[in-house]
C-alpha cells in the first residue's frame, strides 16, 4: 500500500495539484466551476496539449522543437488561403501535410546535416516565419462569416469542442504507440541512450524523421484550431508557443533527458497552465503575475518531485 | 601545413584593416538628389506597411532616394539599424519608433551629422527630434468611450464595459485604454475587467470568454488594437452573442480585419489612425526641414503636430 | 610499424581538422564576408559603419562569453533575457536616482549575479535540471520586472558619464567593443588557466568520471551559472547604456541570439568542447549579417529567412564535412573517436 502510495504520489503528484488548485480558484472565483467555463478551459489546455504531446515524443526521444510556433501560423495562412481552392475539408488537411512536411525538413537537417536540434529548430523558427510573412505579404487572411472552419473550434456534441476531442484522441492514440509499436519502442531507446539504440539496430533517422513529422502535424493542427477561433490567419500567430508546449511536456513529467514519456501527464501539465490562465483572468490580476506563477509552478513542481517526493517516499519508508 | 593556413588567416586580418583604414576617406555620399531613410517598427503590422507605403510615396513623389530599416520590434535593433542607415548618407530621417525611450542615441548620431529627425507617431522619448507627428492615442480612447456611451444608452443595457490591453511594454498604446477607462468612468460606467490580451488575436480570443465568464452582464469591449478587437468579436459570437448588437466591441487602429470584422457585423466600430497620410506628411515635414524652414508646430514646446483620429462604424465605413 | 603510422598520421590530420574548423571556422567565414563586403557592399567600408559594426557585436557578445562557458560545462542559461531587462532596468533606476555610475555597475552586475545563484542553488540543491530551472527563472524574473515597474515604463537617463560606456570610444575604437574583447580574455583566461576551467572541460565532457576523480561538480555549476549573471550584468550595462534607458521589456528573445552565437562559435552543446574564439567570431559574423543585408536594402522579410539560413549552412558545414570525410575513409573506422557522438544533440540539459 505505502509503495503504491509512493509511486502514486511520484508519477500522479500532478493530479493533485490540478484538483488542489481547481478548488481553490473554484472557491477565489465563483463562476470557475461552472460547465461552460470548465468546458472553455479545457478547450485552451487542449490547443497547448495538441502540440504538446508532439512535443512529448520529440522530448522522449531526446530532441525538442522550437519551430512549432512558426509551423503552426504557416500552416494556418496556408489552409486559409486554400480555401476557396479546396474547400475547407480539403484544406484542413491541406495544412497538416504542410506542418508534416516542415517537420520533415526538420528531422532531415538534425539526421542528415547533423545540426543538433534546439539550433536546427531554433533557425528553422526564423525561416519559416520569414516565409510566412513572404507568402501573405504580411498582410492578414480572414473569413469572416465563414462558419464551416468553425467545426476546428467549435462545439461537436453535448456542448464540448472539437479541440477537446483532438486532444484526447490524439493522446490514445500516442499512448497506444508508446506502449504497443515498435516506433514508439524506438522513440524511448533513442531517448535512453542514443548510441546503444543505434548499435541495437533502431534505424535512427528513419524514427526521427517520423518524430519530426509528428510534431509538424500536431503544431499545424494547433495553429489551424487557432486560426478557426479568430478566423483569422497571419504570420504573428501562435508566437510563443514553442515554450507553451515544452512548459507544458515538463510539468507533465515527462523529462528533459529523454527516454521516458507521460501522455496523460502532457494532458494534465496543459490543463493545469491553463486552470492558473483562466482563473487569474477571472480574478482580473494583470498578466505579468500569470508568467510569475506559471514559473513558479513549473519549479514548484518539479521540485516536489525531486526533492518532496523523495522525502515522502523515504518517510513513508522509514515508517514500515 | 595548418600552420600555413593561420598564416594566411592572420595576413587576410590585417589586409582587410589595413584596407578599412584606406578606405575610409573617399566615401562620402556626392549624389545630387537627396536621400530620405525611413526606419520602421515593424513591417509584420499592416498598420506600419501602410506607413511605410506613405512614406514611400511620399518620396518618390518628392524625387527623393529613398532607404528603408525594419526594426523587427526589437530596441537594439532599432539603434543598430538606424545607425546604419545615417552611415548611407541620408539627408532626412523619418522614424516610428519601437521604443521611443531609446530614440536618445539616434536623435544624438542624426545631429552630429547635421541630419533633420521626423518622429513618425508612438512618442518622441523626449529627445531632441526636429518634429513628431502624433495620433492622439488619448483622445482616440475618449472616443471610443463617448460611442459605446452612446451604444449602451440606447440599448439600455448595464453601465459595465472591460477593457483590453496591448502587452505591458507597450506604453503609449497603452494610453487608448487609459483614456477609455478616464472617460467611461466619468460617464458613470463600472470597468469590471481590465485584461492583457499581449496585442496578440488569440489572447484578445481567450481573454473575452475569460470576460464573458466573469462578468455575463458586460455590455462593451474596447481593446487597445484592433487583431485583439476582432479575437473578442470572435468570442463573443462563438457565445452565440453579437459583438456589434449585444455586448459593443470598439477596436483601434481600423486595420483591414478589423473593417471587414464590422462588415460582416461581427463588432461595433474602430478608431482609425491614417497611416498612410501620416507617412506622406513625414516627407513633407522632412523637406521643409531641409530647406531650412520652420514648422507650424500644434504644441511648439514638444514640437509636436497632431493627427486627427476618427471613428470607424458601418456608417461610415471606407470600402 | 609503418601501417600504424601511417593511421595516426592520418588520425592526427583529421582532428586536425576537426580543431580547426571548430576553432578557426567561423572566424574564417567572418574574415571573408568582411573582405567580400569590404569590396562589394556599398558603404561597408565606411570606416564608421564598420565600428557600428564591432560595437553592435559586443551587446550579446558579453554575454556569449558566459554562455560558453555554461554550454561548454553541458547546461546552459534560458533565463538570461529576463536576467538582462530586470539588471538593466534596476540599474537605470538607480544611476537615474543617485546620478552614480559606479553604483548602477555594481547593481546592474550584482544582481544578474544573484539570479544566477539563485539559478546554480536550484540545480545543484534541488536537482532540476538547468533547462526547466533557467525556463522558469526566466518566466519569474520577467513578471517580477512588470511587477517592480508597475506596468512597464522604461527609466531614461542621458548624462554624459553613463551613455559614454554604450556609445563612446577610445582612440575610435567602441568602448563595448573594448569591453567585449577584456571579457573574452578574462573567459579565455578561466577557462584555459584556472582548475576552475579545467572542471568545467571535464564535467562537459563526462560529469560522472568527473565527480570520480574528484571535481566539485554542485560547487563548480553554481560558479559557472554566477559567471553567467556577471557577463549577462555587463551586457545589461552596456545595453542599458546604449540605448539610453531600460524597462522590463528589454530584448525578448535575447537568450536565444546569446545561445545561437554560442553554438554558431563552434562551441558543443553536448558539453566539453568549444572556444571563446568562436564566439566572438560568431557575435562578429551576426552583426556582421544584419549590418549587410540592411547596406543591400534586403526587405525585411526575406532577411529572416536569409539569416536563419546561414545560419544553417554555417552549422552544417562540420556535420556535412563529417559524411564526407566517413564515406571517403571507410576503412579506418577502427581509429574513428566519438565523431558520431554529437549528432542529435537535442540540448539535453
């Protein structure tokens, strides 16, 4: 029982503190419990988690991106303006084979060039916005009154929004690769010890080019969910979102080192950024106290579950 | 053989200063006509494209040469990029600058060159610019209150409005929403939200459901820039509300979203700067400058001429 | 007898190689753009474009010189943009007050310097790892300077004795240039003189064996991440100087340019193995870039992309010249050491 309490408390010390903190801003902010505030957060948490549990994979296996952000609002401009080509459908998948194929380019550089990732994606950020802005002209692309890419943002069924179930269907589905596949095998390998995974024959570049290719598409689908809210679609898009999405894979729990990777945590770490945004919003508190606590939380937590988490574990030890 | 490789490095280094230090006299700018440098906030801002298409003209119709430096919403960038540009040789500079606080150094180059200064709109940093023309970005709050006053009165909805800010470094556009807040809460109306939406769409987006939660019974918006107005307007009809009939959304700047926003009926009104006059206005100021002449100043102590802002509704509408 | 020679020599002229692309590169790539820029770029040789040119290169450069030394330890510093706006704003504050420039160095220095303990003590006592810990520091420091300023104002200041460190020279030479250049020294100096800097070589390359032979490996991270405040303190000075004021918006993004250079100056991020050569050769060739692609008038936009491409062409270089020299040398694998070992650096902190 102690040990389960213990590992609990280890891989789940997030749980309880997304429920601790949901009480307390349900109690600060009275309209924080309702349905459709709780169904609004959820929305934004799902944005950030889309792209973050792409993140979660490249984080596993030991990279990161810093292009997501940029890949998102070209793949936004792009699908709008292919609109009125393709219709919207179309166009939609028109944008996640665009963010795919970024992505691709990404893999191919780090495998192929051997640039390391953080500087291979941090320059690709630049690119790809400076293309961006070259293809729209820096101008905005808008459709107004055009409901049918509402059904990227949008409610579906029983008043919850389509993002909510991308997010949930893309974290199964992850988990399921995780667990199950011999990509996802390979994913954590690489992330364990990059050189005993080649030796052992995982075809590493192969493996992160799929990785990248992810993480491209999920960005894409973020910047299009987005893009579908305002209806608007321009190269100053979704800045800052790189380090949303890593913020979020970290207060999940799943570790900068590589080799290991929580699905749910991602969900959780998302969901927690955005209970503090929402409910500091109700509260009315100016922005600047918003990234205080979100850096705070990000160390808090993290040192909980260094140095609390080891305590309490050894306590609870000492005790049987 | 590496050692013949350092060698060599070592000779191209002192060749090429050896050449700079040579260089260096015969390079002066003798081209008859004159030269106009503009640098710019920040070309991503259709606001700023619209200016810097003024300015261009402007010069082109002047017969001018003209340079153009983009500050890419950076205030070192801002210096280096400008000192370059008064290294080309320029006879005029026009400048809308990212942080007006940092104009010092620039102001300090131009004149030691004897190079005229055109602050073209954001503030002067009260350096010793020959001229700035300003939108009143104060008055322009004002009247946004004045109409969505106006708005709500004769809808008889309830005297609560919020109010959405650019990012917090931006300081004198943050003077829209003071003047906003001043003059709602003259006219007897509670401000129950005041928000940073970061000057960014999606968190003007997430900051109006954010509003809307907190506050059911708001019945007017006015946001600080018009991407984050139109990012509110959103929000509120994904409510299944109306920004332009039910709760009053007022953006600034009347960018072309923002324009077809109240076209399509999505949010109440704007206020329009003019840009591209006001990039016109700088040559001519420019060249009166460099003719030696002395300006009609609106406010002779901070060498300041106004531009006037006017409101944007469907009324009004420019097509 | 022959054979084996005969490979070691070859070993040796391929590290040789190695060493010097890795140390020489960049400052090769800098000597021919100025030379090509000198003759073909119009204005360049104006003798004061180019010292806008070397005083533009110190601003990150002070801090590229911290950098290096963090990156070459195997961790680096996300929070030295933050560190930089809070430093500088308090320190216009306080010249701004008490008319003492003296006084803003120390500040603006000594506070870069806490946050940098702050930053180490984190690390080594807690045990996250740098990158979560300098991402959240910077998150903090950033809303701390909103909240200290009360919404953003910069602090202006234009007396003589304080923008003189920003935008003055010596014999015509920029003081930061100046600045820059003693900073370097003093990190060449530590890094290459001190048993310091040979801890820091070797928790880079291998923090293990270093603890194993008796490194003080938590002592010598929490030194390396206080350097890092110091030389950040400078570049905030000198920022603050230049630009005859400061707020806590300063320079977002200035971590990353700082971090760019670094790696750009041929420095690992894997750790163990960079010079501080490479980054002032790397802080020249960025300036460098900027000032040329505005003497060609590049539109704005497509100067992102260009910059973000050399960029990538200057970092691909080594792993290109790699493939090569493998494909060609097949046979001598048996003496190839760890060329492999950097790829797929993800900056695992």
């Amino acid at each position: 029982m102690k040990k389960f309490l213990v590992e609990f408390w280890k891989s789940y010390s997030i749980v309880i503190v997304v429920i601790v903190i949901g009480l307390v801003l349900g109690l600060l902010a009275p309209r924080f419990l309702t349905k459709d505030n709780l169904i609004n957060v959820m929305t934004n948490a799902s944005l950030v988690a889309i792209v973050g549990l792409g993140m979660t994979l490249a984080i596993a296996s030991g990279n990161f991106d810093l292009s997501v952000g940029a890949t998102a609002s070209f793949a936004g401009c792009i699908s709008f303006s292919l609109v009125p080509i393709l219709g919207v459908p179309l166009s939609i998948i028109a944008g996640v084979i665009v963010g795919a194929v970024v992505g691709l380019i990404n893999g191919l550089i780090i495998s192929e060039l051997r640039v390391p990732a953080f500087i291979a994606t941090l320059s690709m950020m630049t690119i790809v916005r400076g293309f961006t802005l070259i293809f729209t002209n820096g101008r905005d692309l808008y459709l107004f009154g055009q409901t049918e890419y509402k059904i990227l943002s949008g409610q579906l069924i029983l008043g919850i929004s389509t993002p909510i179930f991308f997010a949930i269907g893309i974290a199964l589905l992850f988990g399921f690769v995780k667990k199950y596949t011999r990509f996802g095998r390979h994913i954590l390998a690489m992330g364990g010890n990059l050189s005993a995974a080649s030796r052992s024959g995982v075809r590493t570049s192969f493996v992160l080019w799929g990785i990248f290719s992810i993480v491209g598409a999920t960005a894409a689908l973020t910047g299009m969910i987005i893009s579908s809210q305002v209806l608007t679609a321009n190269a100053r898009l979704a800045t800052g979102l790189e380090l949303s999405a890593i913020a979020v894979v970290i207060l999940g729990g799943t570790a900068l080192s590589g080799g290991q990777a929580t699905v749910i945590g991602t969900l959780l770490g998302a969901l927690l950024i955005s209970m503090i945004n929402n409910g500091l919003n109700l509260l009315n508190v100016p922005i600047f106290y918003q990234e205080l606590t979100v850096g705070a939380l990000m160390l808090g937590a993290l040192a909980v579950k260094m140095q609390k988490g080891f305590k309490i574990s050894s306590l609870l030890r000492s005790r049987s | 053989m590496n050692q013949k490789i350092f060698k060599l490095i070592t000779a191209l280094l002192v060749l090429s200063f050896v050449l700079a230090a040579c260089g260096s006299s015969g390079e002066e700018a003798t081209s008859e006509s004159r030269t106009i440098g503009f640098s710019v906030y920040d070309m991503q801002y259709g606001f700023f494209q619209d200016m810097e298409a003024g300015t261009r003209e402007g010069a082109k119709d002047a017969g001018y040469d003209y340079i153009l430096v983009d500050q890419k919403s950076s205030e070192s960038t801002m210096v280096s990029a400008t000192i370059d540009l008064i290294n080309q040789g320029i006879d005029a500079l026009i400048i809308s600058p990212f942080k007006p606080d940092a104009l010092g150094p620039i102001v300090d180059a131009a004149k030691e060159k004897g190079i005229p200064v055109v602050v073209n709109d954001i503030g002067g940093g009260g350096t010793d610019y020959n001229v700035i023309v300003i939108s009143n970005n104060y008055e322009g709050g004002v009247m946004a209150a004045e109409h969505m006053d106006e708005l709500i009165s004769a809808a008889g909805k309830p005297k609560k409005v919020a109010s959405i800010t650019c990012e917090a470094s931006a300081v004198y556009a943050a003077r829209r929403n003071v003047g906003f807040e001043a003059k709602i809460k003259e006219l007897g109306y509670e401000v129950v939200a005041t928000l940073s939406g970061n000057s960014q769409q999606e968190q003007g987006y997430k900051v109006m459901q954010d509003i809307l939660t907190a506050n059911p019974d708001v019945s007017g918006v006015f946001s600080c820039n018009d991407p984050m107005a139109v990012g509110a307007a959103q929000a509120i009809s994904d409510a299944g509300l109306s920004g332009a009939s039910d709760i009053f959304v007022i953006g600034f700047n009347a960018d072309e979203i923002a324009l077809e926003s109240i076209k399509a009926g999505d949010m109440a009104a704007t206020v329009q700067q003019v840009p591209f006059e006001m990039g016109k206005m700088t040559v001519e100021l420019a060249t009166q400058l460099m003719n030696g002449k002395t300006l009609a100043y609106d406010n002779a102590e901070l060498r300041e001429i106004f531009v006037p802002v006017n409101l944007i509704t469907l009324d009004n509408i420019p097509n | 007898m022959t054979v084996a020679e005969k490979q070691i020599k070859k070993f040796s002229v391929k590290l040789g190689w190695d060493l010097l692309w890795e140390r020489y590169g960049i400052a090769t790539v800098v000597l021919i753009a100025w030379v090509i820029a000198f003759f073909f770029v119009p204005n360049f040789r104006n003798p004061d474009n180019m010292l806008n040119v070397i005083r533009q290169s110190a601003f990150v450069g002070c801090a590229a010189v911290g950098m290096t030394i963090a990156i070459i330890s195997g961790t680096f510093d996300l929070s030295v943009g933050s560190t930089l706006a809070l430093s500088a704003y308090l320190g216009l504050m306080v010249v701004s007050t008490t008319e003492s420039v003296l006084l803003a160095i120390l500040v603006t220095v000594l506070v870069a310097m806490l946050i940098g303990l702050i930053n180490g003590l984190l690390i080594t006592k807690v045990g996250i790892s740098a990158f979560i810990t300098t991402l959240g520091m910077s998150f903090i420091v950033r809303g701390l300077s909103y909240i200290i300023s009360k919404g953003g104002e910069p602090v202006r200041y234009n007396a003589k004795a304080f923008i003189w460190w920003g935008n003055g020279s010596f014999l015509r030479i920029p003081i930061p240039f100046i600045i820059f250049i003693i900073c370097a020294l003093a990190g060449w100096f530590i890094l290459k003189k001190t048993p310091f800097g040979r801890y820091v070589f070797s928790i880079g390359t291998n923090e293990k064996a270093a603890k194993v032979a008796g490194v003080p490996v938590q002592r010598t991270i929490i030194f390396i991440f206080i350097i890092v405040g110091l030389f950040t303190g400078i570049s905030a000075f000198l920022i603050g100087s230049r630009l005859y004021s400061a707020g806590p918006g300063l320079e977002p993004g200035f971590e990353l340019s700082v971090i760019a250079a670094v790696v750009l100056g041929g420095t690992r991020l894997a750790g163990g193995r960079g010079s501080i050569l490479g980054t002032i050769a790397a802080c020249l060739l960025y300036a460098t870039m900027g000032n040329i692609l505005n003497l060609l008038h590049a539109d704005a936009f497509v100067q992102r992309v260009a910059v973000g491409m050399i960029l990538l062409l200057a970092l691909s270089i080594e792993g290109i010249r790699q493939r090569i020299f493998e494909h060609s040398s097949r046979r001598i694998t048996t003496l190839e050491i760890e060329p492999n070992s950097n790829e797929y650096q993800g900056g695992q902190a």
